[in-house]
C-alpha cells in the first residue's frame, strides 16, 4: 500500500470516529426568525397577571408561564411572570409551550384558531377527536437543561421544536400587519383565564391583526356555547371554568357568550 493510500486510509478513519451529532453541531445555522424576544414578553407577562401587579383575569390569579414560536414552530422565548421558577406552576412550562405549537399548527394565514375554539371538536365524537395524540410532543426538548435556566434568555427549549396539541384554552396565533409570524401560548391558571392573559399579552405585543377565524366578530375569541348536554352549537365551544373568567374575556373582547352560530 502507497503512502497516499495509507494516508487517505488515516483521515477516513478519523473522519468515521466523529460523533455525526458533533459534525451537524460544528455547521453553521441560519439565525433564528422570531416575532417577539425574551425579555419582551416576560415584561408584558408580568404586566398583564394580577401577581404582578396587572388586571385579575377571573381565575385563580396564579402568576404564568408564557411561550412563543415562530412560523415554523421553534421556540423562540420562555418567560414567567413571578420573581423565580416555581412561583408558577412548574408542569405550566411544558404546557404554554405546547399551546404555543398548536396554535401555530392550526392556524393560517387568513384564519386563527385559538387552541380554545379547538375543545368541542376534539371531544369523543367530535372531527378532531385523537387529535392531542397526532403530534407527540419531545421530552429531549421539554426537560433538557437544568431547572435554573427554565424561563430565562437561555432556556433550553429556545431554537428547537416542541410539538404537542393542546385543545384548551391559553393557546393563541400571533399576525403582524403582513401575515402569521407564529403564536403564543399561556399556563398556569384556570384554562379560561389563560386564554384572556394570552389575549392581553398579544395585544401589548401588537400582534393581534387577526384577519378572520371560527369566533363571529372577535374571530379567535373563546366561544362559551357549550350547553348543560355538553354540546356546542358552533362545533368550537369551550367549557365555562369556575371564576369569572367568562364575564372578563366578554369584556375584553376575547371571550363569546351564549349560543353562537358559525
């Protein structure tokens, strides 16, 4: 054998005892497209909870996770509104990023679907029935890291995808003047004070140019149709939560109540 062919024989080897994940890691990645940063949306989370110091949103009153994706569904930043980790629910992360996904994943350019307008129809019988278990989310993604970085500028879930469906309330599309820029999801509460928090909080971000959706009128408002024998008139009902959540999500336009027909 010459010494070019042993040569090459080296460098091939060495090249095959790379880990291939540290080969991908050592490319370069386009820069993240995101619709609102970190430390935007922690600041108009906590502006937009009764905890710190915003508006009751009927519910329990309980401090939020928040999460964004962009148009893609990575995650683009996690925030919550108390002054440390588990001032909130810790099992909320997950979820407002998971709201966050499915909002996202079911809404289009011209028409949002809040992952409230999403309950009736996920129920037994209904269209989307199975739909919660269509798009797994990823436990590498939800608990890599370490607690202390959860919810910061630095939380593990930012730049990757999470997936998941979640067809209760808190789950919202964002839409800039132009189009859909991704969505944004809120837990820590009732699911009904989620959606009004979610709904504050995209108004304040300015990404509320919603241009039609399932809700008549305010398009991906939580439609409270849902009747004494569990059915919904407009096939997108929600269930009534247990505070008053419902008379403020009318007040702010984020909410219907009553029987609506589509």
């Amino acid at each position: 054998m010459g010494k070019r062919t042993v040569r090459e024989a080296v460098i091939l080897a060495a090249v095959l005892a790379i880990p291939q994940g540290a080969i991908a890691q050592d490319q370069p990645r386009p820069a993240l497209s995101c619709p609102v940063d970190h430390d935007q949306l922690a600041d108009i989370l906590k502006k937009s909870v009764k905890p710190g110091g915003g508006p009751s949103n009927g519910g329990l009153d309980n401090n939020e996770w928040a999460a964004v994706v962009n148009r893609q569904g990575i995650v683009c930043a996690v925030a919550y509104s108390g002054s440390k980790v588990d001032d909130q629910w810790p099992g909320s992360r997950a979820i407002a990023a998971e709201k966050a996904n499915t909002a996202n994943a079911f809404s289009l350019k011209n028409k949002a679907m809040a992952t409230a307008n999403l309950y009736a129809s996920a129920q037994p019988g209904g269209f989307l029935f199975g739909a919660v278990l269509g798009n797994p989310p990823s436990p590498e993604v939800l608990y890599a890291g370490t607690p202390e970085e959860f919810g910061t500028a630095h939380d593990p879930m930012v730049g990757k995808p999470v997936g998941g469906t979640i067809v209760f309330g808190g789950g919202l599309a964002l839409y800039d003047a132009n189009d859909i820029s991704g969505a944004l999801g809120v837990s820590g509460d009732s699911s009904c004070a989620d959606h009004n928090v979610a709904w504050r909080v995209r108004h304040q971000l300015g990404l509320d140019r919603v241009p039609a959706g399932v809700s008549p009128n305010m398009k991906d408002a939580i439609i409270y149709d849902i009747g004494p024998d569990g059915k919904s008139p407009s096939g997108f009902g929600h269930p009534k939560c247990n505070g008053r959540e419902e008379q403020i999500a009318v007040d702010l336009g984020a909410g219907v109540s009553g029987n609506v027909v589509r």
